[in-house]
C-alpha cells in the first residue's frame, strides 16, 4: 500500500477530499479513552436500529484547496440491513453545487446529478467499519464563475475501509463526561475521478492511509431546536491544536445526531473544509 507522502499534490488533496467527504455525515467522530464519572446525572445508552429507520439531514459542505467545491442539499440515511453484526446503511441525495477541478475549469451539478453511499456500522458500539460514496451523473462545464450548456458524464468515488473498526460516539452518554480521542486508526482509501463514462481518468484509482490522531472531547446537554423539532441534547465536541473542530449534537429521541458541525481550517494538508448538517425529519422511535 502506497502511503500519502509518496503521492503527488494533486493525489494528496483529492485524497483528503473524497476521505473526509461524508465519514463524518453521519455522527460526529469522538472516542473515549479516558473520561470522568463526577457530573453524570444518567446514561444514555446506544441506539437500537431496525431496517426502515431514516433520518433526513439538510447539509452545506464547502471546500476550499487543489479540488475546489460548495455542496448543498437534503441527504437521506436509511438502515437497509441490520442482521449480524453490523446495521447496513444507505444514503442518497440529488447535490447541488458547483466543483473546481484544475485551474478554472470545473462542473456544475444538475437535476441528473446524484450521490449515493453505503456504510457498514458495528452494532455493538456504533463503530464505523467501511463506507463508499460515488457521485455521478450530468454535470454542466464552468469555466471561472461562467457554465456553459455544455453536459458532461462525471464519475468521482471512494471506498474506505477502517482498520481497526472505527468506534465514532462515546457511549453511554452524560453531562459532564470528558475523554480523549482514539490516535490508533488509519483510513484506507480506493478512489477516482472519471468524466464521460469513465473514457477520460482526472485522477486514480489509488490508494491512501494515514492516522487519526488524538484529541480531547467534552460532553454536555443542552436543548437545540431544528427543522425536526425541539430536542434534549448532549452536545460533544472536540478541538485539535490547529482549530480543526468537530461538533455533534446527539438527541436520544433521535437515535442520531440532530445538528453537526465539522470545521478543518487546514485538514492534513492545504485543505479548508466546512459543514453542517441540520435534522429535517426522521422515522427512528426509541
């Protein structure tokens, strides 16, 4: 396997890019190590999922490096599978936004633009075991800030595998706990990007790994309101040296996360990334 230092810039950065994308679209990465019992009031525990349960997220995801982009829509989670030992889940949305390839030329998304994932999450703590995302379709040419009614076939993916099993909440869950991030795990990485089905490669496949490192996190509750409605939270964050900054507000109702928000001013290379996701609706009941 390949490691990220032996890679061109413009490996390195869509590399960060199609790794960082989405594996935290779901629920905020933070890992007890250590953590404190003095302030806890009661637990709560880890969610039970069923196949059909859904959750409805409106995201806005920027990122500013080599591989330029503003993302914005409504991105739907739904467990598909939750027989053995992991729950099986799929996520679809229709993006809008607009992608800065190489200089000024870049793409726009249309309405025959789509993304789709899938993640395998281990049922005994939530822990993140693989995940992929492809997004694909028609997109319109841009050149600088003008698109052009020129249709392009584009075709950017990815598939992680996490080595070991990525544990990505501290359940159980109180006001008052605090603790350290995992710094053990690497992310393993396959990725591309092709245009016109796939005849014309920009980039991969090829195959990436670095570490996680650690960070301390904090837990507290606190009542948020979103599109979903008003929610008893714990909101848990965590903060790197650099100002790198990852949010999650988990609301037992909920079964998830109702809000997050991840900010990487420089990411693990000249990378600036930023989202947020707020809950619209969802079909989880305790």
């Amino acid at each position: 396997m390949n490691n990220i230092g032996g890679k061109n810039m413009k490996e390195k950065t869509f590399g960060i890019f199609v790794s960082v994308i989405v594996i935290s679209t779901i629920i905020t990465p933070v890992v007890a190590t250590t953590e404190s019992h003095d302030f806890m009031e009661y637990n709560i525990d880890l969610p039970v999922w069923g196949v059909g349960d859904e959750w409805t997220y409106h995201f806005i995801e920027s990122v500013t490096g080599f591989l330029t982009y503003s993302l914005s829509g409504d991105l739907t989670l739904k467990i598909i599978e939750d027989s053995g030992e992991s729950y099986v889940l799929e996520g679809t949305t229709k993006p809008q936004g607009t992608f800065t390839l190489i200089g000024s030329l870049g793409l726009k998304t249309t309405m025959l633009t789509s993304l789709t994932m899938k993640l395998h999450m281990r049922k005994s703590d939530l822990g993140l075991e693989y995940f992929s995302e492809r997004l694909k379709g028609i997109f319109l040419f841009k050149i600088g800030p003008f698109t052009l009614p020129i249709p392009i076939h584009a075709d950017l993916n990815i598939e992680v595998e996490f080595e070991p099993t990525w544990v990505i909440m501290p359940f159980p869950l109180y006001d008052g706990k605090y603790g350290n991030l995992s710094s053990s795990e690497f992310w393993h990485t396959n990725n591309y990007i092709r245009l016109f089905w796939g005849m014309i490669p920009i980039i991969g496949p090829m195959n990436v790994s670095w570490p996680i490192t650690q960070v301390p996190y904090t837990c507290y509750t606190e009542e948020l309101t979103v599109d979903a409605g008003t929610f008893n939270v714990c909101n848990i964050s965590a903060e790197w040296m650099d100002g790198s900054r990852f949010v999650s507000y988990y609301a037992e109702d909920v079964g998830n996360a109702a809000k997050e928000l991840i900010y990487l001013p420089h990411g693990m290379g000249p990378v600036e990334r930023f989202l947020i996701l707020e809950l619209k609706n969802y079909s989880y009941s305790p």
